[in-house]
C-alpha cells in the first residue's frame, strides 16, 4: 500500500490511476451527469503489473482515492460510490 497517488483524465472516456510506478486505467465516462463508482470498475494494473493480483480491499481503497480526488476536481454531489464498505 502507498499514500502516493494521483489520476489524470486524458479524453472523456477514461480516468488513468497512478499509485507508485504503477498504472491502470479505468473506464468512467465524464459526459454522463453522475460519476458512480464501484470497485467493479478495478480491474488490473496496466503492463507491465497487469498479472498483480488486486484485492477486493486494494480495490475499495483505490475507489476511494479516486473519489477523493474527483471530488476536488468536481460537484461533490455528482460522484456516487456503490457498494462500497
């Protein structure tokens, strides 16, 4: 686990998450009007860490970095986290 971290939103499309060295990127379309987030939306590192296996704990805490950062960047009220604990 690390404390440094940072994303990047390079087309409307996607959100890239850095942690560390590593990267993944993450589906999320910012045209709709809410954000809703899930640890479904985790998947895997891109390469070269894509066979590091993710944890359903790594995944809770990677959505709520992102949300954290999302919510500096937008209306609080338009991320939504689902089934996060």
């Amino acid at each position: 686990m690390t404390d440094t971290y940072r994303i990047a939103i390079p087309h409307f499309w996607c959100l890239e998450y850095y942690e560390g060295n590593k990267k993944m990127t993450v589906d999320i379309d910012f045209r709709d009007p809410i954000i809703c987030l899930n640890a479904k939306l985790i998947s895997c590192w891109d390469a070269p860490f894509e066979n590091e296996i993710i944890t359903d704990d790594e995944k809770r805490r990677i959505i709520k970095n992102i949300t954290n950062e999302l919510k500096k960047r937008f209306t609080p009220e338009t991320i939504v986290l689902q089934d996060i604990q």
